[in-house]
C-alpha cells in the first residue's frame, strides 16, 4: 500500500493552470486547466487522506474550506 502525504490539500492559480498542491511538498500533485476540474481532484485527495481542503481565487487568497472527514471538523460536534 502507498503511503500518502498527511499536508493539508490547497488548489492554486499557477500560470494559466489550477494546481493541487500538499502541504510540505515542493511540486503540485496535479495540474488542470480549469478552476472546478483541480478543485473536484483536489477534494477526492483530501477526502482520501483525511485532511482540509483550501481552495484560494485567482489572487491566492482562500475563498473556501473544507474538513474531512466531516467528524474532524469541530463545527458538527455537539455541544
């Protein structure tokens, strides 16, 4: 079995491509032409290692995030 890197997931601008990078990595995981394809890619990688999930606009700011599993996030505890 591979072992996956644990980094947070951040899908970026980066020239006229959207990337999806790991946390702690130097290179991009994967790369697609536009924003919905690398951010889709990008939430089966977080949802497949457990870990968040930011999504920035095209001037590199986060505009969402996104917890998984959903039981990490402390937003669904109750209390």
């Amino acid at each position: 079995m591979r072992k996956l890197a644990k980094g947070d997931i951040h899908t970026t601008k980066h020239g006229d491509r959207w990337v999806n990078k790991v946390e702690g990595n130097v290179r991009a995981s994967n790369s697609a032409p536009t924003k919905a394809e690398a951010q889709a890619a990008g939430r089966e990688m977080a949802i497949e290692r457990g870990v968040e999930h930011f999504i920035h606009n095209k001037n590199n700011e986060i505009s969402e995030r996104n917890t998984y599993p959903r039981s990490r996030d402390p937003r669904s505890s109750k209390g």
